[in-house]
C-alpha cells in the first residue's frame, strides 16, 4: 500500500483568465481590497495560480508516489522518489485547510445567512468525499485511498472557520504536539482486527489507524487555514511564510536526526521493530518502514509517515515551503506561468486526476506500488497534464469537479 493523496479545492476562475482570478465564486480573496487604487497597484493574476500550481505540483508527486521507481533503487531517480512519498500528501492536507477557509470567506468570515450556506457547501463536500473515498476503497484499488480521511477532516475543521491566522497558528501547533503522543496511547486501546482489502475505513480508522489518522493530520489543516487568513498579496507575507516553512523543515528533520542519534537506544529500537534495516534514514525516509507501535523510540523520528510531531513539523514546513514559494513565482515571474500552465491545469482539477490515475492504476493492473519503470511515471503525468491543459481551456472546472460544484450548489438554498 502507498500513502499519497488528493485535495479538492474549489477552483476560482478559469485557469486562463487574467482578470479577476483571485475573486472565487465565495467572494473576494487573498486580501483584496475595495479600493480601485489598491486593486489597480497590484497584478491580480498570482496568488490563487500559484495555489493551483502548488496543487499540481502534489498531485505529480502523489504520481511519483504511486506508480514511479521504488525509492530504495537509489540513486538521483531513487531520492526524488523518496521525497515525494508523504510530503506530497502533506502538501495536500495543508491545501485542503486552505479550501475550506476560501469557502466559508478568506479575510473576513462569512456570517448569517452566506455563513450558513457555505457552513452546508463544506459539510457537503465532505460527505461526498466520505462516499467516494469509501467506494474507491472498496473498489480494490492497491492504493490508500485519502479521500474519505478528507472529508472527515473538513468535519472536524469546519467549526473553527471563524478564527484567525494567530489561534489557527496556536491550535496548529498545539495539536502537533499532542495529538501525536496522544495517538501513540490510545492506538492499542482503540485498534481492532486489521481492515481488509475492500473494507471502507471506519471511525476508528479515519480517527486513528487508518493511513491517515485524522489525530495527527488535522494540525496540517490548520496550519492550511491559518496561512489563508493571512494577506498573501504581500510579498513580505510570503517571505516570512516562506521563511516559517525553512525553519519548521530544519527544526523537524535535524531535530529528529539528533534525537535519534543522541537518545540511547532509539536507532536500535526502531531497527528492531521491523524496519527493514534503514532505521539510520527515520529522520526523513519511509524506507524506515512505519512504526509497530511495539517502541516508543519512533516518536523520535520524521519520516512522512511516522505520525509524530516531528514528522508534522518537519512536512508543514516543506508544505509551506512550497506553497510560498508557488505564490512568488506565479507573482514575480509571469513568463513561467505560461510554461507551468499543464500543472496549474491539473492543480485546478485534482479530483478528477487522482480518480482517474487510479482507474488508470486498475486498467493497467500496476499491483506493485511503488515499483513501476519511469517511464510509467512519466506516461501518467504527460497524459493527464495534456488532458488538464486541453479541458481547461474549454471548460472552468474539471469533469469531477464540475459535478462537485453542483451538488455543493445546494447549499445556495439554505435560508
């Protein structure tokens, strides 16, 4: 089984337009103001693109992830691999903490009877990725499919739409620190049989043994929602965004690395569990293997999917890394716009890319992931960037999530 997922975000404008881009459908975004000599000062083209740029970015490595070399092959092709695994999926999560703060209102919260609604659109949203997560799943499909995780996650958000960036920032990081340890307690105590292949996850699963427990992946929402609130118009706001992300990145990784090496005993706990051999790469590697729960010496580590605070420290600084710097590009380079136009195509239609990559996965009949040839990898994403590209320019939303937009459409109906 892999571990990489999808996001759905509610795309703004057609990804060709140059007006108007960052006022989505729920209502002006990224701090613009009212004032026409504000909104002529400043290009008004980047900041929602780069979001679809960040999401492209994770879906191609949610690709890598799935039907790309086996990272332990080595080599320059073996490590990119390897950072894809989990950081990919992580990206993801933070973007869905994003999607929910565009709904329910970016700068101001929506309230009364456009709070209600869009109170309804989420809560829609996420029964409709519970259902398809849940039937993806059963489907057979080799990989762990996130989407049913997704929409508890919005659940689990949704009442916290009000606040602002600082005590979303606070419960971020307060959940990463708990959550973690908190997950590692009541495993054992909540963990029953295994789930079988085919077998939807259930709540104990979402909340803590599935592939994504909701316990230790909730922070990376947050931390999406608080980096919304925020005015991303600004480039100084991006550079200390930008800076946060490098900082919680060295923090995680070095933190887990020294930990690892000065505590006595850990490497060879987390060696002795199972994993494989390569407990020396746990700092950052899933090559590790995940933890048993049979030591706590894994709380030490910051592989993508070891659900310790470490790990989360460490991924939502890659995320925000990676969102800042898709906002600065798609903002001080336009010229790279255009030659990032297929992965901002498929950054505004992740839906339907990752269903479709893993009906791809089924007609192919790819059991072992990961483990296929480059030049599958490479197959995957030509093919759906091309597909994005050309449906984007016909269309304002991708076939999933045209049809997401119509049932969330509901919500317009609440009183």
């Amino acid at each position: 089984m892999t571990h990489d997922a999808v996001l759905v975000v509610p795309r703004p404008r057609a990804a060709q337009s140059t007006t108007g881009i960052l006022e989505s459908a729920h209502g002006p975004a990224d701090g613009v103001r009212q004032s026409g000599a504000r909104e002529s000062a400043r290009p008004s083209t980047g900041r929602l693109v780069g979001v679809d740029l960040a999401r492209g970015l994770a879906v191609f490595g949610m690709f890598a992830a799935h039907v790309g070399p086996d990272p332990s092959r080595g080599g320059v092709v073996g490590f990119l691999m390897e950072l894809a695994h989990g950081r990919s999926s992580a990206l993801f999560a933070l973007l869905a903490g994003f999607a929910v703060v565009l709904i329910t209102g970016r700068q101001v919260p929506k309230t009364g009877r456009a709070g209600r609604q869009a109170v309804a659109k989420v809560i829609i949203r996420a029964v409709i990725l519970l259902a398809v997560g849940s039937a993806l799943t059963m489907s057979g499909t080799p990989v762990d499919v996130i989407l049913a995780f997704y929409g508890l996650y919005f659940l689990l958000v949704l009442p916290l739409y009000r606040l602002g960036a600082g005590p979303l920032a606070a419960l971020a990081a307060g959940t990463a620190l708990v959550f973690p340890q908190l997950l590692y307690v009541l495993t054992p105590l909540v963990g029953g049989a295994p789930r079988a292949a085919g077998e939807p996850d259930g709540l104990v699963s979402l909340l803590f043994t599935g592939s994504y427990p909701a316990l230790t992946w909730i922070p990376f929402v947050l931390a999406g929602m608080a980096v919304a609130r925020l005015d991303l118009a600004s480039a100084a706001v991006r550079a200390r965004i930008a800076v946060t992300g490098v900082v919680l990145a060295v923090v995680g990784y070095a933190g887990s690395w020294l930990a690892l090496h000065l505590v006595p005993g850990a490497l060879d706990a987390i060696a002795a569990s199972g994993s494989d051999g390569a407990a020396l790469s746990a700092w950052w590697s899933d090559r590790a293997g995940y933890p048993t729960g049979d030591t706590a010496a894994w709380l030490l580590a910051a592989s993508p999917h070891s659900e310790t605070t470490l790990s989360i420290v460490a991924n939502t600084g890659v995320a925000i890394t990676v969102l800042a710097a898709c906002l600065a590009a798609m903002d001080v380079l336009p010229r790279l716009r255009r030659a990032a136009t297929p992965v901002i195509a498929v950054g505004s239609m992740s839906l339907s890319a990752y269903v479709a990559h893993l009906v791809a996965i089924r007609l192919l009949d790819i059991e072992e992931l990961p483990g296929s040839p480059l030049h599958v990898l490479l197959g995957f994403i030509v093919a759906v960037g091309v597909f994005a590209t050309v449906w984007s320019r016909f269309f304002r939303r991708g076939p999933l999530e045209w049809l997401m937009s119509g049932a969330t459409g509901i919500g317009r109906h609440i009183p």
